[in-house]
C-alpha cells in the first residue's frame, strides 16, 4: 500500500512550532508539503538553538520532510506564484496552512475565488483572531500556578499547547479532506491556540471541579494528584519518579522493596484505606517517609535492578544530555530513530513520526531541506515553469535560493 | 455537508487519558464512538476529580460524545458480543481504539480473523510494549530537570504527553481509514506513549543540540529561551508574563510603557544588540530589572490597561479559579463553549473540540453518558439484538447497566 496521506500536497505558509509541526506531522504521513517562506526565510529561521555554523536547528527539527520554497512575498510577482501554488488544481492539492495573518492575496476569498474547493486551515492566537503566543496563552491556563511546590508561578518548558496545536492542525486538514473527497466541497477552518487550552483544561475536569465543587488545584510539587506518586533522591544523587495508580502495582513497590509491612502500617496510622487511590493519596507524605530511605540507600543502579521487571511503574530523571546518552530507547535500537544527516546541522538522531503503521510504509526519518532549496524544482513540477522563466523570476529578483 | 467523520464507528476499549482523548476528539468530529467498559466501568471510572455526589469529573470530561457500553467482558459470552461490536460490517465501522493489552480475544489476529479490513490501534507505554504512564515517561524527557529556577526536576501537572497521544491515536485512526477507503485494506497500528515524548524532544531540536552542540539546557525560571520574556510581579500580587519575539514586539513594550529611551541604554550598558533576539536574551536580566518597577507600581487592572491592544504580548497569570471566574474567553462568550447539563455532575460549562470548520456543522460540546447507559441500544442498533436476547444477556449477568 502507499502511504496513507500519498497524493496530497498541501502548502505551508507559516513560522514558529504549531503550524511547521501540523505540516511536518502530514509530510510524515506521506503528504507532500511545501513550506513558503519569504527570501532568507521567515521570522523563525534563525531560532535558538542554532548549529556552529548558524543554522537554526530549531528550523531544522521543525520542517523536516518537506519541500521548501522562498519568494519575494512583498511583490505581486512572489504573490502570484504562492497563489498558484495553493490553488493549483488536482484532487489532493488545495490545502493551506498558515499562521500569519491572512489578509490581501492570502485571504479566504482571494484564494477560494480561484479554487472554490480549497481548503484553508489557520491558526490564530485567540478566538477573536487577536495575538497569543505558547507563553501568553499558558499564563492564563492555571497550570503554572499548579505546578511546583508552592504559589509562584512555574512555567513549563515544554511549549505544550504549541505541540497539541500543530496535531489538531493536521487532524483538522485530514477531517475537511475527508469531507472533500466525499462531498467536493472545501472549507475554511480555524484553530485558536488559546482555545486549544481552554478545550484541554475543560476536558481534564478543571473547569468543572471549579463549578461544580469549587475547587482550585493546589501546587503539591511533584505528586501526583488523586493516587500514590513522588520523586525520590537516590544515593548517587539522582531521581526516581514512582507511581502506583492501580492496586497490583501497588502491591509490587512493597514486595520489590521488602517494605509491604511497613507499608501496611501506613493504612491504620493514617485512618485511611490502602486499597484506595484516594487513600494512598491522603497518606502520601506517610508512605514517602517510608520509601525515602530505600531509595537513599541505593545508587541508580541498584534501584533499577531492583525495580525494572517487578511490576513497578518508575522511572530515572534525566537531563537532556542523559536522556541522549543513557536511555536506549533514544537511540536506533528504537525503530523511530534513525541517524539523519541534517545540512547545515549535522549528523543527527532524528525521529520519524511516533505511529508505527503495521500495513503502509512509514516515512522514514528525514533532514529538512534548506531555506529555498527546492524552488525551483516545485515550481517546475507543479506549475510547469521552465528554465526561462525560472531565470527570468531570478532576474528579477522573485526567486534567489534553489533555482 | 455532513459532519466531518459522519458513517464513522469506532470502538474504544481504554482507561485514562489518551486513549479517551482520541476517541473523544473522533466524536467530536462526527464518528460515532462506542466506549465499550467491564460491568462497572474500567479502572478510571472513579478517578479524582469527583463532584459531590461521587462520579468521576474526570472521567465525565474525558468521555463526552461517546456512547457508554458495558459488559462482563471477564466472560466469553462478554468478549463474543465486544468482537462483534469491534467487526461488525459496514464500510465505517470495523475501528478499534484501546490502551489495554491486547491478548487473547483483543488480539489483532483474533480481531481480524472475522474482519480482514479492521482498523486497529493500539497505545503501549514504550515501544517494546512495556509499561510506562505520562509521569514516568515524563521525568526522563529532560523537561522536569530544565523547569524551575534551579536543578531540582519539576513535573508538570499538564499531563503533556498524554494530550499529545490522545492527538496521535485520532490521527492515526484518520490516517489509516483515509488509506482503507483508498486501498480497500486495514492495518494495526500502535504509538507508545514514550515515543511520543522522544519524537517531541527530537522536534524542539533538543536531542540535535546536545550531539551537535553538546548543549545540555539549563533552567531558567520563568525566562523564555533565546528571546525576551518573563514574568512580572503587579501592584496587587498578580503576576504578568511579558514576551517580545518580534522587533516590533519590542518595540511596543518600550512604546507602552514609556521606556523606550532607557531600554535603548541596556544595549551599550550589556554590549549587545537589542535589535536581536539572541542580544535581549542575553541582556535578560537587566531589561527585566528595568521594567520591574513599571509592574511593581500598578495594579493588573492598569497593566491590562497599558498593554492591550499596544501590540505588546503578554498575559496574566491565573489559577484554575480565576481561569474560570475572570477570563471571558472562559465562558459562553466564547462559541467554543456551552453550558451543558453533565448527569452525576452538574450544570458545566462545556468545550466543543477547538477546531471551528467553516463548511461542516460543529459537534456541539456534549455530555459524557453514564457509565452503560447506551448497552441495550447500541447492541441493538448496530448488532440487531432483539429484546428477548438482551433480557437473557441481563438475567446471565452479561450486561447490567442500560438495558
């Protein structure tokens, strides 16, 4: 079988996390994808982290897998060209997707004017259109006033909303392809990052223990809320996250440890029931004070001999660099994994994406292209330029990279 | 048109976040999705939050949509009628969603024995199948150690990785429904909840930036990474984040808050370029100590008022209570949401899924069902079962609840 998504092309006019992700996520899935960015590249070409010699790995993590195309966007020449290639026709072109703002050549009504089946999916801050970024947005959410153990406000580091956003992009230009195919009719949809969160908060029951009993979750560090969970520091001064949500992997952090008497004697000093995630999670500090010195006789080592295979949900912490250098599963010996040579970047562990499809070829892991690089092998492909007419869009100073 | 996914059934055998969420997120696009649990619900059926009178919010918020089916799926008689919901003909049907382990009468092969074209999709913790839950996946993804203001690792308390899974399972589904319709063929498909947090890390860039640059990321509070941004503590107690991504963005914090001339002075004073982000990251602290008295000496409320609509980005801080009681986009005000009557919980404001698409009607935001309420109906609508055999099912103890 082909790959699922074979056949389509959609066209990405964006910077950033949410959006290059929700394109790369379809290029992965085997659509192809074709970045528009203005000469030299968009606003996010030159992000942090960069490579020695500049190159933006940050660009690089987020665009691979596609074709990448640079016009000179603040002419109606560039304009042109990037209409053409939106509305360009056949059954699995006219897609886009952006997060700039779409006003002039990029509105709705421009494009659809010259595709009425086109499909456009935009992103914006807010639900108003008015601007929110990752940041801005994960403020207000109430988790960074969750999060650590007391009231000042934690941000996460992972950009979470940015992440769910760009899936809900791509889930999005799947659902309105769907109905094209079955319907022929496109349509414009829009996602608003900030709605991304306040749908997240609702449907993790937030919203509602806030109506309905009129509770605020309190910052509790790093346990886990509702059951048995907590870090513990090792001998050799790391951590070891340990977390018992059912009854057996309960009864498994006793018996690996040799503590499950001292451990039932937690119920009764506490007056609560063991057997119960509320339970154990009213008793926690009791059955951490139990565990503390287990953990803190043990090197790393020895704590996972003693866990791995025992029916214990745990984990080590790692920083970045232990996770690349220690953990297996960040290797090839994971079949996600494969070493990609990145231009401009290097050698590099790259990931395909995570859904392993047992019946259609995976994309395997790819480098991003260069700023530009394929200009003007698309639009001899799918606008049929020739040469001529490539070098005179050179000339003029339309097109500069890969042509 | 009709909804996006409308003739879609999907099955889903599942307990906790991902797996709902991604069938959540099908519903909400237009499938019909049959939560299939043992006779009294799976093991997150009382999972904290509970409202008064003791359902689970949790579970409410993660099953909206769907139509609750349970069953003594400990017996044969339960598995043989789950394998037929599962298989049932019908060009949408034949789906299946779950986290649970998949042996003997949930196994791909069992399952596709009566149904060649079967969709199935299964999460697992890591790629090897073994187990692993968001907390444990979470504290070896580098992020806890990269969060806060020190090394001391930092959850969060946004389940991250289970969103994004919940994401991927939808996808996945869409994905390879789209190549069936195509190809005529199902697949097995699986994601593990481990991979979707490497293939993330791998995205940001974070893995290429330790083999590439040998850089490991250190925390740094509330501070944004390469750019400017941080948090600002108000007049009143409340906190502010503050970025500027874009020159003009930092133009318009100078502009708004009437310190222009002596944030011009921090680029000489710091020797670097503050028309760069990289040369305002580096001058972090001494642009924050310049703009920390402008917060210091005003309310919110004339923060808001200084900054919105300045082209300035920023936003407050909010728990989950203020979230809820003083953020209009919180509300009915905002179409994504509604006030919707959830059984055993109350009257809660309520999201729809964040997509809004322009051409197909929404799914409006809806109830969870009580645990079972849809058995008798769903077996018989989809499996044809009369009402002498569900009574038969009842008085054997094979369903109890719905009939």
């Amino acid at each position: 079988m082909n790959a699922p998504l074979a056949g389509l092309r959609v066209v990405e006019v964006s910077a950033f996390i949410a959006a290059p992700l929700g394109g790369m996520t379809l290029a992965q899935l085997g659509a192809e994808v074709i970045r528009i960015d203005p000469l030299g590249g968009n606003i996010d070409a030159k992000r942090w982290p960069l490579a020695p010699g500049g190159d933006s790995i940050y660009w690089a993590s987020l665009n691979k897998g596609k074709r990448s195309v640079t016009l000179a966007l603040d002419t109606p020449e560039g304009q042109a060209i990037a209409t053409e290639l939106i509305t360009a026709p056949g059954p699995g072109g006219g897609i886009l997707l952006t997060n700039l703002p779409t006003r002039g050549w990029m509105s709705d009504a421009a494009l659809r004017a010259r595709r009425p089946d086109l499909i456009t999916m935009r992103l914006t801050g807010n639900h108003d259109g008015s601007g929110a970024v990752d940041y801005t947005v994960n403020c207000a959410s109430g988790f960074p006033i969750a999060t650590g153990a007391n009231a000042d406000p934690v941000n996460h580091v992972l950009p979470a909303w940015d992440i769910a956003a760009g899936l809900y992009l791509a889930l999005g230009i799947l659902a309105a392809e769907r109905t094209r195919q079955r319907d022929g009719q496109g349509q414009e949809i829009s996602l608003a990052l900030n709605d991304v969160m306040l749908a997240t908060v609702g449907n993790l029951g937030y919203i509602a223990d806030v109506q309905v009993n009129g509770a605020v979750r309190e910052p509790i560090g790093n346990h886990l809320y509702g059951a048995f969970g907590r870090d513990f520091a090792t001998k050799d001064g790391r951590r070891a996250m340990l977390v018992a949500i059912s009854n057996r992997q309960w009864r498994a952090i006793g018996k690996a440890t040799g503590l499950t008497e001292k451990l039932a004697m937690v119920g009764p000093l506490m007056d609560v029931d063991m057997a119960t995630e509320g339970g154990r999670y009213a008793a926690r500090h009791a059955i951490a004070a139990v565990l503390e010195p287990w953990f803190a006789a043990r090197n790393l080592t020895e704590v996972r001999a003693a866990l791995d295979g025992s029916g214990v949900l745990w984990g080590p912490y790692q920083d970045f660099g232990q996770l690349v250098t220690e953990d297996a599963r960040c290797s090839t010996s994971n079949p996600m994994f494969a070493d990609v040579e990145q231009p401009g970047v290097g050698r590099v562990l790259t990931p395909r994406i995570p859904l392993s499809l047992g019946g259609t070829p995976a994309q395997p892991p790819a480098a991003a292209p260069l700023m530009g690089q394929d200009t003007g092998e698309v639009l001899a492909q799918v606008l049929g330029y020739d040469q001529a007419r490539l070098s005179a869009l050179r000339d003029a100073g339309v097109v500069t990279a890969g042509v």
